[in-house]
C-alpha cells in the first residue's frame, strides 16, 4: 500500500468543494436553501479522528517493542483505516468548505452567517481527521528488514 499524497487530497478536497458550491447555486437559484450543517458534526469528526489517532499510537509502541502483544492484523487494519480518514477527511472538506464558501458569499441572506460557520466549523474538523490520517498513516509504516536489499535511491529518516 503507498503512502496517501496530500496534494492527491487537496485535489479531492477542491474538486468536491466546487462541485458543491456549483450544486448549491442551481439548488437556491431554483428556489431552495442549503441543508444547515449540525454542530455535532464537528464532534463526531473530532471523536473519529481521536480514535484513530489512539489505534495508531498502539502500532507505533508495538513497532518500537513497547507493546509486543499487538495482532499484526490490527495494524493492518489501522493502516488501512488512516488511509480511510485521510479521503473521508478531505471528502467532507469540500463538502462542507464549498457550503461555507457559498454560504459566506451570501451574507444578505438572514442566517446565512450562522450557517457558514457551521460549515466552516465543520470543514475545520474535516481537516483535523485528514491530518491525523496522514499521521497515522505514517505511524504504520514498518521499516524494511535489515537484510533486504538496498536500492540506490533518496535515503529515508
């Protein structure tokens, strides 16, 4: 499995933003408003990405031999759930930042302030579970055995 690109991130992150502020112009253009973003978003996003930062942790003790009871399953399965968090992370970014983008562009509107900071709020906390997925993501990564070959190539700290 390779290491996730930030850049790939971003790129989902803005395309799915643009798609939503797209959407959302043709949907109140057409008469109807954008869906108000709830506070507890921000915490389950907060929570998920504790819990996986929390998983990675454990397979970091276990690759440093602080922890030798760790099923190597499990730190597969918390890799792969990094990599899962980095792309739901950037996902809910543009979702939730092109909201706030078209909704803080519309001021005039009453509650559209209140609604912007929600999703703003909301796309903060997306960042959070991107960045912790990145992280973690890294916290997995095992070290090539001793006696593997080396391949001439950037050394790796």
């Amino acid at each position: 499995m390779s290491a996730t690109r930030w850049t790939t991130l971003v790129a989902i992150a803005a395309g799915v933003a643009a798609l939503t502020w797209g959407g959302a112009r043709v949907l109140v253009g057409r008469g109807g408003t954008v869906v108000e973003v709830g506070w507890l978003v921000v915490g389950v996003e907060l929570l998920i990405a504790g819990v996986v930062f929390s998983l990675g942790w454990s397979v970091r003790q276990f690759l440093r031999g602080k922890k030798p009871d760790l099923d190597p399953v499990r730190a597969a399965r918390t890799a792969v759930l990094a990599k899962a968090a980095c792309y739901t992370g950037a996902l809910l970014l543009g979702w939730y930042g092109g909201q706030a983008l078209y909704l803080a562009t519309d001021l005039a509107v009453p509650g559209n302030g209140r609604r912007a900071l929600a999703a703003g709020l909301a796309a903060l906390g997306a960042v959070v579970l991107a960045a912790v997925g990145l992280v973690v993501e890294r916290l997995c990564r095992v070290p090539p055995p001793d006696d593997a070959p080396r391949l001439p190539g950037p050394v790796e700290t």
